[in-house]
C-alpha cells in the first residue's frame, strides 16, 4: 500500500515568544518526527513516505498528488490538534485515502478526533498496532478488534479494544526509517548544545503516576526499554550529527538498564553529545550513574522542576 505519514506544521507560538517576546526560544530544539519515522520502521513492505510540515509547511498538496495514498497516517500532541483536524479535512476533499491519527492527544483524548474527516484513531504506541491497521485495511478485513485502534463513529462512542502494551509493540528489530526525511536533516536542530541533532528512543513510558503527565497512558503505565544493540545500532544510522537527543520521557527510569546502556556506548568509543531527560530525584540517589554517563558523553540533562517544595511535589 501507499501510505502517507503528516507531521503537522507549527502551531502558534511557543509560551515564552507570546509572555517576553523570546523569538528565539523556538531555535532550542526543532526536532525530527520521531514517532512517524518509527512507524515507516515497521512498514518496510510498503511505499512509506514522510511529510514534515514544519519544514515545507506548503508541501500537503503537492504530496497528496504526487502519491495519490491509500492511507494517510497523522500525529499530533496536544497543540497541533486543531492542526491535525484541519488536515485530515483537506485530505478527506482531495483523496479517497482512509485517515488515521495517532499520537498524544489521540492517546489522552480519543473523542476528539470522533470527526468525519477521521477514519481511524489509534492510541498509545502506534508502531505495532498502525501495522495491524495497514494489513487489515490491505487485505480488506474488519479493523474492530486491533487493540489500541478503533473506527471512529461520528456522533456515537467509539470502541476501543484494549492494547496490553510490551516489548512486542517497540519492534527492536525494525529501526526508525530515518532514510525518510533525511533531505530535511539540516533543519532538525539543537542549538546551544551540538548544532544538528539526532532523534534514538532507548526507552518509553513511565511508571510514575503525576496528575500533571500525559506520558504514561502512551504505554499503558508501563515502562518499556529497548534492547541496547538496538538503540547503538539506531545511533549508528545517523552518523554525520553532533548531538544525540534521547527523546524519552524518563531515560533513567532502570538504572540498571541505564548503567548497561552508558557502558555500552563507553566500550563502543561514543564521542557524540547526548541530551537526555532525567527526573530530579534519580540525580539524588544516583550520582554515580550520572558520572558514567558524563564519560558516555553525557553533556545535557533536562530536569522538570515541577515545583519548589515537597509538600507540592507530594
């Protein structure tokens, strides 16, 4: 099949643009669609092309001709809703390709996307259960009963089955096709840090259950790791940048995974930059396993200080 995956462009502006008039701010960090080139990962017997719409924010009509899909797969997080409605529109008016959206919002609020323009919408981690869609869709089966994907129902309740999310949904053996948007590589940026920047999951999830986190209903609670030959094999595949931005909601959360990992890129010879997401309490308990990983390469750890006091935090 033919199948079209849309980042969505960008939306708005960024808090600290519209609060101090920071236009730079959004020069931090302009990031790779991860999640889209992960599932392309797991799609390797189709035709599977990428639309990045904050690179070629103009790019959707020409895409939409020059591939005529039979499937157009969208992502969105919270902000880029409106955004991905309003392109599953502009599809639904050009092609007869069935539309999905998955991603975040998708995740937290599924209703949203209960909307005639929308066929279908998946929850969670999309990279095994998208594939079930496609083949069901290919071999014109009945999609009820994928977990973690329901057809939507305009004005009724949708249905979804539930997915018991595992290592069978990372699918180690499938790496991200960063093939895909690989004429964009000069735009996906980290700066202050290293310039050109690179997008590896080593692990997804969270176990931890704080009121204000969307993270942990992508993986059903759970926390889920890959295998480390995967994630240096992943690291391998984008040698010509000077950053590596583990995109993990907590990349700590098995310290033992962690050391096993931070060895591995030792013993490997790693000399790239690496930004990773930490949660402040693991830096307190295990400062040695930050000393390792500052000889890993190790160079930022981006730390959410939800609040200032205990009793808050509690």
């Amino acid at each position: 099949m033919k199948i079209l995956l849309v980042n969505p462009p960008r939306c708005g502006r960024s808090i600290p643009e519209e609060r101090y008039g920071v236009a730079a701010f959004k020069l931090i960090l302009r990031g790779e669609p991860m999640a889209l080139e992960a599932l392309a990962g797991n799609l390797w017997d189709h035709e599977v092309r990428i639309l990045d719409l904050k690179v070629t924010p103009d790019g959707l009509d020409a895409a939409l001709s020059d591939m005529d899909p039979d499937v157009v797969g969208i992502t969105a997080v919270t902000c880029e809703a409106n955004a991905a409605r309003r392109i599953a529109g502009q599809i639904r008016a050009r092609t007869k390709a069935a539309v999905a959206v998955g991603g975040q919002h998708a995740t937290c609020d599924p209703d949203f996307f209960n909307v005639p323009e929308i066929d279908y919408v998946a929850l969670g981690l999309g990279k095994a259960s998208f594939r079930e869609l496609i083949t069901a869709l290919e071999r014109k089966e009945e999609t009820d009963a994928i977990p973690g994907v329901a057809r939507t129902r305009p004005g009724r309740e949708m249905t979804f089955t539930p997915r018991q999310y595992g290592p069978a949904d990372l699918v180690d053996d499938r790496p991200p096709r960063y093939d895909l948007v690989a004429e964009n590589r000069d735009h996906y940026v980290m700066s202050g840090v290293g310039g050109r920047t690179g997008f590896v999951v080593s692990a997804l999830g969270c176990t931890h259950k704080c009121l204000f986190c969307a993270i942990p209903p992508m993986t059903g609670g759970r926390y889920l790791t890959h295998s480390v030959e995967s994630v240096l094999r992943d690291i391998d595949l984008l040698p010509d940048v000077p950053t590596i931005r583990l995109v993990d909601a907590n990349t700590y959360g098995d310290t033992d995974y962690a050391r096993r990992l931070g060895r591995a890129l030792i013993d490997a010879g790693f000399s790239r930059k690496i930004v990773a997401d930490v949660r402040a309490d693991t830096v307190v308990r295990d400062p040695e396993l930050f000393r390792l990983w500052k000889d890993a390469g190790l160079a930022v750890a981006v730390i959410g200080f939800e609040a200032v006091s205990d009793a808050h935090l509690r």
